[in-house]
C-alpha cells in the first residue's frame, strides 16, 4: 500500500452515518523515530482540529516496547459528513502526499460508541 496516497490515510467504508464517530488510527513507528513521528503528525492533526464537527483528539503512545502500532490516534468528529469533508480538500492531500509519511503506515477506521462505563464520583 501506497502510505503517501490520501486514500490510504482515509477511513473508508462507511458511506453514511448517524450520530458522531470516533476515528481510531494505529500508526507503526519505527524505534528511535518518536520525534520526527510527532512533528509531521502535529503537523497533520493541526488541520483537523481546526475544521467544523471536530470535537477532540487523544494520541497514545505505547508503554510495551514491542507494541506494533506505537501511536494510536482516537479522535471524536460531530457526524461522518465532519469527518469526511476535511478529507476532501487540497491542503489535506498536500498533508498527506509528504514523501515523511511511507515511514509511518497506519491503519485508519471509523467506530461508533456501542457501550460506554464511567466510575462515578462517590457522594460523601
């Protein structure tokens, strides 16, 4: 696969969606390679936090050394259509074609909430 092909750092499959989806991109970091990883995703998640139906973002890093997806990109869009149209732009592709990323393959998809558990604060 083509890592530097917008479709390849696209969520596909859906074609339409109720409600918010969260996206959840696993991405393959080679050792010694964190700080050239974040720069160019910062890079990248600088134009889709700053686009409609962006709701928020969170990257993990793995605490196991022999993780294979080292990064794991979870981000929460309003509906598909947020997600999608952001996706559908030149400066996208332009973020996406950057010969830095065939370093980096990620494995994006699109999820809906199915069960959520929150601990509540106990009343004291």
């Amino acid at each position: 696969m083509d890592y530097t092909d917008p479709k390849g750092r696209t969520a596909g499959g859906a074609e339409r969606h109720e409600g918010r989806v969260t996206l959840i991109n696993s991405f393959v970091v080679p050792e010694g390679r964190d700080d050239d990883f974040m720069e160019l995703w910062t890079e990248t998640s600088r134009y889709f936090r700053a686009q409609p139906g962006f709701v928020s973002l969170r990257l993990h890093r793995a605490v196991s050394a022999d993780a294979p997806h080292r990064f794991v990109n979870v981000a929460v869009w309003e509906s598909f259509d947020h997600y999608r149209a952001p996706h559908q732009t030149e400066e996208f592709r332009r973020l996406v074609t950057q010969e830095a990323w065939r370093e980096f393959p990620s494995s994006p998809a699109l999820y809906e909430v199915a069960l959520e558990h929150r601990l509540e604060p106990s009343r004291g």
